[in-house]
C-alpha cells in the first residue's frame, strides 16, 4: 500500500507507517503546539489501512515526552487500531518503550494499556 515516513523536529515525534509491514512507529517528543494539524493525515493514513490492515500490525512508542494534546491525539490512534484488533480483522500489538528511570513515561503506558483490548507490552530500554 503505502510507507509514511516523517523526520524528528524539536516540537514532533519521528514517524514511520509502513502498511506492507503492518508497523507504526513514534520516537522522540511530541510537544508541537497544533497536535491536530500533525496527526490528523496520519489518523486519515490509519483509517484508510484498517479497510485492509496486514494480518499482524506492531505499534512502537519510544516518546521521551508528550504534551496534553499530543496525549489526546496517540489515544485516537491506538483506538483507531484497537478496533482493528478487536474486530478481529487482524492482530495488534502495542510495545511501549521507556526509558527505565522514566516513572511518568511507563505509568502513560500503563494508562494507554487500561484503555485499550489490544496487547500492550511495556518496554524499559
């Protein structure tokens, strides 16, 4: 289908979606000020892959910080591809990267992973 790929900035998070390889990646800090303006073609690129998402799909998170809004936003995504999981169309699995000494980091996954049926794997590097 498609590959998406965005480079870090200071404000916004790297973005790799490769939808052959069923993969969504996000590394790095996601403060920019109009989270809408940036993840809103990035949410259009998931709505259109879950019409035909790859059998197993692998959501990787490294963010070393997020914004409130930005928060709102990574939220809409992973339900986004939790309803793909849930329907059972395909598998999902969300790996939530960490630093190891980032209490505040590792509790936003466990509060991702209250919310979501999806598995989600909490990763300390």
């Amino acid at each position: 289908m498609s590959r998406m790929q965005l480079p870090p900035t200071n404000k916004t998070p790297s973005v790799l979606f490769d939808t052959d390889l069923g993969l969504l990646e996000l590394a790095g800090s996601s403060i920019h000020e109009n989270a809408d303006h940036f993840y809103r073609p990035l949410l259009e690129q998931l709505e259109a892959y879950t019409k035909a998402p790859a059998k197993h799909t692998v959501v990787r998170i490294t963010l070393e910080y997020f914004n409130s809004s930005s928060a709102k936003y990574i939220l809409e995504l992973l339900k986004v591809l939790d309803e793909v999981h849930a329907s059972g169309t395909g598998t999902v699995l969300l790996e939530w990267h960490h630093a190891e000494d980032d209490l505040d980091m590792a509790e936003a996954g466990e509060d991702y992973r209250s919310l979501l049926e999806m598995p989600v794997k909490l990763i300390a590097d």
